[in-house]
C-alpha cells in the first residue's frame, strides 16, 4: 500500500483542494490482489487503490469512455509475422498505466483510507491524472500512448497494447531496442525480456517456430470446477449429441454453467478444436438444463486430456498468402432450424482467425 501511494504521489496524480458543494466527490478503496508466474508460483502480493467509478455522473465528470483494445486475431497475426521473418518478439509492461492518462474533467475523490493527510483530513483530492476504477481511464491512458507513439514518429514496429500489457516486434533489433528505451523514457515499464506470458498465453519455442498454448488457464479451469481428476476423453462432444433448449431439468445454480461457458470462451482464443462445441452451449446460457451441463463437463474433460494443445507458428517462405474455408450445416439447431456457419483463414501454412457462430 505504501508502495502505491508513493508511485501516486510521485506521478502527481492529485492535488489536495477544499472541498465545495458543487464538487460531486468520488469515493475510492484498496484492492489486493496475488499476482502469480506462468507456472503459477506467486510473483508478489499487489495493492492497488480504485476509484468508486459508479459515484460518477455523465457529463459531469467524465464523458467519452470508449477505448480500442486488440482482438485475438491480431494478436496471432502479428506472432505469425514476426516468427515468418525472423524478428525477435520483446515483452513490456507499464507499471500503473492508468495513472499515465491526463483526464479532460474535473473529478474528486475522497483521500485513500489509511492515508488521509493530518493537516488536511477534510480536503479532498482532485484529480490530475486517471485513476484505476474511473470510467473514462482507459480512454485517457489510450490517447496518453497514442500521443507518445506519434512524437517517436514511423517505423516498422507492430505494437500490441492491451490495457498495460505490450508485445512490440520489428524488423530491426536495434531500432525496437531504441524504441523500447524511449518509451522508458516516456512512462515506467518493466522490460520482461522475449514474449513468454502474455495475457494468459504462454508462448514457447519449438522447431524454429513458436508454440502458443494456455495451458496454465486450462489448469486452473480444471481445478476451479473439481474436473481435474476426471477421466479424459478423446472426442470433446458425441457425434449423434443433439442439445435442445428443453430438453432435460433446469439447473437449480445455472451461475457454474454460465462461468464453465464463459472460461471456454476465453479457451478458444488458442483451441480452434473446441470453437464449435463451445458456440453450441452457449445457445443456452439464460435457461441451462441438465444436458447442456453434462455437455461442457465432457468438453471439460476432453480438455484434461489435451492441456498442452494450441497453436503452432512456423516460419515459411515470403510473401505469405491469405487463405479462407468456411462451411455450414443447414438448418442444424432442431429448436429455430437455423444453420451453423464456420470459418478458418490462414497466413500462410499458420491459422490466424476462425470462428463458428449460429
């Protein structure tokens, strides 16, 4: 907690000002959090104070809050670029993002509990930069690295940015390096060496090519909902399988199916070999029955028997063409008769998208 309040104070991220009637005072609290290695030991024990973003009111203190994020997609396309040709990948990540965004409007928050000032205890803190928790913050920590990419100016550098996470990779070793010591220069970042964890992929290399799996969150899926010690099995659905939408009992705690589904999701970012299954059962997330839970338990044990599964990038010759397959059964859901439809596009010999939705 000191820790934090130190980095909050040496990035002035507020100024101590008397408190007014007009001022619509946003209160905050501390948050902790345990944040664990790749292979799941603790890294260290992390404290972080937020904002109460749901204090604030629109058009008062805060406006425009979207703010573009990467897509999986991208994600797998700029790996299969850079492995294609041979350029290093580089991990970085800015140390307390959000305090980097300057914010457009007036906001005040209470002082941090534990560490209200003795000579001030009833002012309060106006905000000078964003604040983790406030709506507009990762909009104004997008514009902050927005503004900082355009004054280094043009290069060949592919830049992955998700919140404080970055990946960066570039044709030339000693320009990504210059670039990397900029951006040092501009906010606090920690160098994390070559891409090995990002976002929950662990990526590996394997055969002059790269390997990029999730197995540490396929793990932990298994052990959050008591599957680990399951039998594995080789087919993640039966072929004759047809789930109805009442067909079976109503699950009297439908939330574990809904959070079994919605970590799946995540899961297929590296295991297209699931992507159907999982748009299946998840037809059925507002009224799950009985079925469709004994569905994504066998999905689950399928999975315990192919943890170390996922995507492979491997070099290949230049230029690489775009390839796409798509396919659909007709009218295949029994209950709306309406149809399945599936795609894959490859880079090259590398699978870079797909998708399989009703």
């Amino acid at each position: 907690m000191v820790e934090e309040i130190n980095a909050l104070l040496k990035n002035n991220t507020w100024t101590l000002v008397p408190p007014t009637p007009s001022q619509n005072l946003v209160g905050c609290k501390w948050v902790f959090r345990v944040k664990l290695n790749p292979d799941g030991t603790v890294e260290r024990h992390k404290a972080k104070l937020v904002a109460k973003g749901f204090h604030q009111h629109q058009g008062i203190d805060y406006d425009e809050t979207f703010s573009p994020m990467i897509k999986p997609a991208t994600i797998r396309v700029v790996l299969c670029l850079a492995v294609s040709r041979g350029w290093s990948l580089r991990q970085l990540d800015v140390k307390n993002a959000f305090l980097h965004g300057f914010l457009k409007e007036d906001v005040y928050i209470t002082q941090p509990p534990g560490f209200v000032d003795p000579t001030q205890p009833s002012h309060v803190c106006k905000l000078n930069k964003a604040l983790y928790g406030l709506k507009q913050a990762p909009r104004a920590w997008f514009h902050r690295m927005t503004s900082f990419l355009l004054s280094v100016g043009f290069h060949t550098i592919y830049f992955l940015l998700y919140v404080d996470d970055i990946v960066v990779t570039g044709s030339d070793d000693r320009l990504l390096q210059s670039f990397i010591d900029a951006l040092g220069r501009g906010f606090d970042i920690k160098d994390l060496g070559t891409l090995h964890y990002f976002l929950g992929l662990q990526v590996t290399s394997q055969n002059h090519g790269i390997h990029v799996s999730q197995f540490k969150y396929a793990y932990d899926l298994l052990v959050k909902h008591d599957m680990f010690l399951s039998k594995p099995i080789s087919t993640p659905m039966s072929a004759k399988t047809i789930l109805i939408a009442h067909e079976g009992d109503p699950l009297p705690n439908p939330s574990a199916f809904r959070e079994i589904v919605g970590s799946l999701q995540y899961l297929t970012i590296t295991r297209p070999d699931i992507a159907f299954l999982v748009n299946s059962i998840s037809q059925f997330m507002s009224q799950p029955r009985t079925p469709h839970l004994v569905a994504a338990k066998r999905i689950l044990r399928y999975i315990k028997g192919t943890l170390d599964h996922g995507l492979y990038f491997g070099p290949q010759r230049q230029p690489a063409s775009l390839a796409a397959y798509a396919d659909a059964n007709w009218a295949g859901y029994p209950d709306s008769r309406r149809s399945t439809s599936g795609y894959l596009v490859y880079l090259g010999t590398n699978l870079v998208s797909w998708c399989s939705k009703k």
